[in-house]
C-alpha cells in the first residue's frame, strides 16, 4: 500500500506539470488563432497553423513510442517540454520586430510541435510505470482534467489578457509554462529505475512489436481504425469553431464562449477522476460519441452565442468519458512491455483523422461559403454540422460491432 501511494503522488507531481503547461499551450493557441484570422479573414490559413502544429505528433508518434520504450521516459519528457519553447520564442521574436507573416508562424508551431512529439507516448507510457491496473481509470479522468485545461482556463484567461495587451504577452507566459513540466520529470525520474539495457530490442525490432501488439488483436485494429474516422470529425469541430464565432463576435467574446463550452469538460472529468467507470466501456464510448455528434450539430445552427454555448457544453462533456473508454480498452489489452511502442503506433494510425480535417475543413469552410455565398463563419457552420452528423452514424455503428464488445468480455474474464 505504502508503494501505491508513493506512485501515484509521483503520478500527481507529473500531472500538474502537464495542467500548468497545458494552459500555456493553449494562451498560444487561442492567440495565434485570433492573429491568424484577423490578418487573413480565412479559414483555411488558420486551419494550416492548426495543421502544422499537429502533423509533426502524427509523423513522430511511432519513433517516439519505440524511444520511450529505448531510452529513459522522464528525460524524453525534459527535452520534448524543454525544447518546445524555442519555437514558441522564434514566433515572439518575429512579432517583437513588427507583424509576423503567416510562414514565420508556422514555421514557429512546426518546430514547437516537433519537440512536443516526444512528450505524450513517454507521458503515457510513464503513466503506466506508476500506476497499478485498478489506478488506470481515475488516472485517465485526471489526465482528461489537464487537457481540459488549455479549453477552460485558456480561451477566457487569453481574452481578458488580449483586451488588456497583445499577443506577445500570451507567447512569454507560454514559454514559462514549459519548466513546471521539465522540473517534475526531473524530479520522477530520479526515482524511478532505468530499464536494463538488454531489454532493449533494435529499433526496427521495436516498431514491428508494437504493430504486432495491435494488428495481432482484431479488437483494437477495429477500435483504432474506428478513432481515426472519429477524430476526423471532432478535427473539424476544433478547426472550425473559432473562425464561426469570431465571424460575429469579438475576442473577448470567443474566449467566454469556449470557456463556458469547455466546462462540460471539466465537469464530466471531475466525475470520472472521483468515480471512474466501473463497466459497459463499449456503451458509454458509443453513447458519448452519438451526443458528441448531436453538440456538433446544435451547435452550427445559430449565430446565438447562448445557443453555441449550450451545445458546445454537450460537446465538450462527452469527450472525457469517449477518451476514457478508448484508453481503458486499449491500455488493458496491451502488455506493459508494449506500452510505448503501441501507443506511438495507436497514435500515428488513430490520429490520420485529425490530418485529414485539418487539411480540408478550411478550404471546405472557404469553398461553402463562396459557392453558396455565404460569409466564412456560415461556411464553416455548414461543414461543422455535416460532421456532427456523420460522427453520430459512426457511434452507432460502433456500438454494433462484435470485436470491439470482446474487447470488454475478455476484460470481464
């Protein structure tokens, strides 16, 4: 007992690095955006920084999962967290020498998301190093809590401070959120013995361990193939949701309305860091992504800022309990030793989704709106409903399928 406390507290330590660095990220996120789109008034150049700062995850995922499992998690972390701050400070730099143009921008995020790349399998896997099976649900709500962070405590923080200044100052807090993370991956890893350098297998070796730990499970392949279609939707949500609202809002009003949106986050994560989900994992991730998509829906239909946050609410509150499914069926499916390396494949292969609305739900939102001249944020309202729509068939066609309920039975065995 006395270890399982000790671990978690370490668990604890890591956790509010990540909530504190979390928010930081998303003061630049929510910044970048509202400069992106005053400069350009499209949609599809904010949904290219958005593609830039997610494409190097995706594109690294694999080798950083093999590293986790290779080399010392806790110090991947220090340098993935550390060494994300200089794109952030080429970006302020550029702003500090007069207006950044777009390419200084993404040029800014690229190299950002290219260190963060090495951050999240590590994170996972050193979830896993920590915490006892009976500890994976509890930690995963509080995992949801810190990402929750950057959509409830960011958007209204930047609003208020982007009334006051500019957007500079979000990019300097930014990058001092970075050492809270760094520090309490110091502090774990100290702590924690290295693995042996002779259960390290070849690099190649690595990668073929963690695509057989998924492709050998008809369960998770199905699972993984159905969350890459999933995060293409929910993709376009967060691409486009920005561009609807600052179509007929200011700032400060985009960053109340996202912090109110983003309380169905916290509200269902709070729930799942204090009770967890005990059963029916397969149901409740159906059920959740079915309501995802009817928020997505509502939430395109009005230029009502009330309206969008009540459906935004909806929204938000159903990922935690869909990204909590997804990682219990998955993590308790895979050996320990396979940790970082499936993740780093699960991340690459589920992720595809996120590319491809990245890529298209701007220019989608543009060419709407000039074919059936409407203005951006109309545009962009349209594409989001489509989604919302197509979310809702996936979910019930995923709460149909047989090898993903196996998934839960042999749990239950």
């Amino acid at each position: 007992m006395k270890n399982k406390k000790s671990n978690f507290s370490k668990f604890m330590l890591l956790w509010a690095g990540e909530f504190i660095s979390a928010i930081g990220g998303g003061l630049t996120s929510f910044g970048l955006g509202v400069y992106v789109f005053k400069q350009t008034g499209s949609a599809g150049s904010m949904a290219l920084v958005t593609l830039l700062a997610f494409l190097p995850t995706l594109l690294l995922s694999v080798p950083a999962g093999v590293l986790a499992d290779r080399y010392d998690r806790r110090l991947l972390m220090m340098v993935g967290d550390g060494c994300s701050a200089f794109g952030i400070f080429y970006i302020l730099l550029c702003m500090m020498n007069g207006e950044a143009a777009l390419w200084q921008i993404c040029v800014g995020v690229f190299i950002s998301s290219t260190f963060s790349a090495l951050l999240e399998p590590s994170y996972r896997a050193t979830v896993t190093d920590l915490l006892t099976s009976e500890e994976y649900s509890k930690a995963s709500g509080m995992v949801s809590i810190a990402g929750s962070a950057r959509y409830l405590i960011s958007p209204i923080l930047a609003g208020g401070l982007l009334a006051v200044s500019d957007i500079k100052l979000l990019l300097v807090i930014d990058i001092c959120t970075f050492f809270p993370t760094v520090i309490g991956a110091a502090v774990v890893r100290k702590e924690i013995a290295r693995k042996k350098a002779w259960d390290k297998p070849s690099f190649g070796e690595s990668l073929r361990q963690g695509w057989s730990a998924i492709a050998g499970n008809r369960g998770i392949s199905v699972l993984i193939a159905i969350s890459a279609v999933m995060t293409c939707f929910m993709g376009t949500f967060q691409t486009l949701a920005q561009p609807m609202i600052l179509d007929f809002a200011d700032s400060a009003t985009l960053g109340v309305g996202e912090t109110v949106c983003a309380c169905g986050m916290l509200v269902s994560s709070l729930f799942l860091g204090a009770k967890g989900i005990k059963r029916g994992y397969v149901k409740v991730l159906s059920v959740s992504l079915f309501l995802a998509g009817i928020g997505m829906i509502g939430f395109g239909v009005w230029e009502n800022i009330y309206l969008i946050c009540l459906f935004g609410f909806l929204f938000f509150a159903t990922l935690p309990f869909a990204n909590n499914c997804l990682d219990y069926l998955v993590r308790t499916n895979i050996p320990d030793e396979l940790q970082g390396r499936a993740w780093g494949v699960i991340g690459f292969l589920s992720q595809i989704g996120y590319v491809v609305a990245y890529g298209a739900a701007g220019a989608a939102a543009d060419g709407t709106a000039a074919l059936f001249r409407l203005s951006v944020g109309r545009g962009a309202a349209s594409v989001v409903m489509v989604a919302g729509g197509l979310l809702s068939l996936t979910a019930l066609l995923l709460g149909s399928m047989k090898s993903v309920r196996a998934l839960e039975r042999k749990l239950s065995c």
